[in-house]
C-alpha cells in the first residue's frame, strides 16, 4: 500500500523556503570565507530573474560548483558548517546515501519526499549542493556517455524505484539492480568522473541528475565560469552572468509563468517544520 502525499499550505511552503534561504546563506558565507566558486542555478536562478526571489510554488533551491570546488567545500564543512543548525550529507558521509551530489539539511526539521520513506538517513529540509563534471566535446562519445551516467543514476535510484515505481515490472527491474552493492556503484561513478575530468570540455553537467529539454548532454562551461552577483530574497547571491542566455537554453521562454496546474512542488509524505521561536 503507498503511503499518503501532503500538499503544504502557502504560508507553510513560505516557512520551508525561508529556512531553504538560511541554508543558501551559510553556503555564500562558507564559500565567501574559503574563496570557493559557486553559484545558484535552475530554477533557483529563475525565481531570482522572474520573482527576485522563491518562485512562489517552488519548494527547493539549488547551488552548483566544479568539481574540484565541490571536493573542497565538502572537506571545508568539517571546519565552517555551523552544526547547531545544518549538516552535510553526501554519499561519503552517510551510510545508505544513495545520491550522487551532496545536501545540506536542517537540524530539527524533516522533509520527506514521496517514494523515500524507507530511506535509512535523516531527511530534513535541505538545499542540493550539485558538482559539475567535464562532458565530452565529441558528440557521438556524450551520447555513450550520457547513456552511462543514466545507467549508473538507475542504479543508485533502484533502492527508491524498487519501492514506488507504478509499474510492477520496473519495480522488479529496480529490485535486481537495488542488490548490487552501493559502494560498487559510486566506485563506477567515479571511474566515470575522473576520466573525463583529466582536462576541460566546453559542456559540464551534473552526472547524478537527469538533465532534460536542451540540457539532456550538459551546458556550456561558461556559464559557470562568467558568474554576477543577482537578488534573490533580498540578499546577493553569485549566477550566470549572462542568465539570459542560460535560461533561455534550460527553459524557453522563461519570464512566461507555467500553466496553474504545473505549479505545485513535490510531493512530501510528511514535513516538519522549525518551532515558532526558531523561525527567522
């Protein structure tokens, strides 16, 4: 039997993106302190631009970085992260973590998303901290590779599909590959990155995350590169420096709001957010 989803109030998805917001502030002081480059990316970006600040249905915000970048803002958290307040979890640091990018979570607070309720680690409200890794120049060999990067995410995903899949074949499907061990997996996925990683592409992208409509086999290195600080929320946070371009190239025409129906967020099987005396 699937478990019942919960849609969260307006004034309590705007609680959840404030708390969101306390986790992007730590991440700039972090990364202001130790000179690691960063910046605030999809729809985290397009909320900026269209709304100077949460697109208001939207229930998760999104940091990116190289990956040598990445590698050091994971170590640096040992030393800056404030763990009165947040914890880093990334598949290195956390037994049955199953993804391939890290998240910064907030302590006293749970926000679990549908089909990841048996998830053996703790599931605050939390920001996705993402590495971005060299894509082939070759369009022939992004295509091998992009099909590897889908087949090792499958992998890892198994553990969550083998549970929540609609479709009695996949589930079994999920169920096979859930049985090949995790540290197997991310060992593949690091042969994977650091091959390709030996010199600079034009396109990076984000190995552990599907990346549909034009995005499928990367973007353009550049866009990370070239970075201007942009408002979100009333603070100042590093973006594309030409965001046009770049969500013109993720989104279309990005300034025209979605259909009312496609404005909702994730489904949560239950959320909890801080006590009253803790909320900024």
């Amino acid at each position: 039997m699937q478990p019942e989803y919960t849609t969260m109030p307006p004034e309590d998805l705007r609680q959840l993106q404030l708390i969101q917001l306390e986790m992007l502030l730590e991440v700039d002081r972090i990364c202001k302190k130790r000179n690691i480059k960063y910046c605030i990316i999809a729809g985290t970006t397009l909320g900026a631009v269209r709304h100077k600040g949460y697109i208001p249905w939207d229930d998760d915000a999104d940091v990116a970085m190289f990956r040598s970048e990445y590698e050091r803002f994971c170590k640096v958290c040992e030393e800056e992260l404030d763990e009165s307040r947040f914890y880093l979890q990334t598949y290195k640091n956390t037994p049955g973590y199953r993804w391939g990018y890290g998240k910064i979570r907030r302590k006293g607070t749970e926000f679990l998303r549908k089909g990841q309720e048996h998830m053996p680690y703790p599931t605050g409200i939390f920001i996705d901290i993402f590495p971005l890794d060299n894509v082939p120049d070759n369009k022939y060999v992004r295509r091998i590779h992009n099909f590897a990067c889908t087949v090792i995410r499958k992998m890892l995903w198994s553990a969550v599909g083998a549970k929540s899949d609609r479709q009695a074949f996949m589930r079994g499907i999920f169920s096979i590959l859930s049985l090949i061990p995790r540290d197997v997996v991310f060992w593949l996925h690091d042969i994977l990155m650091r091959f390709y990683n030996r010199k600079p592409t034009q396109m990076v992208r984000k190995l552990m995350f599907p990346t549909p409509n034009n995005g499928y086999y990367g973007y353009y290195r550049r866009w990370y590169e070239e970075l201007a600080e942009i408002e979100f929320e009333g603070h100042l946070f590093p973006a594309a420096k030409n965001y046009d371009e770049y969500l013109s190239f993720k989104f279309g025409n990005y300034m025209e709001l979605p259909p009312i129906e496609q404005r909702q967020g994730h489904p949560a099987t239950r959320y909890k957010l801080l006590p009253e005396a803790e909320r900024k």
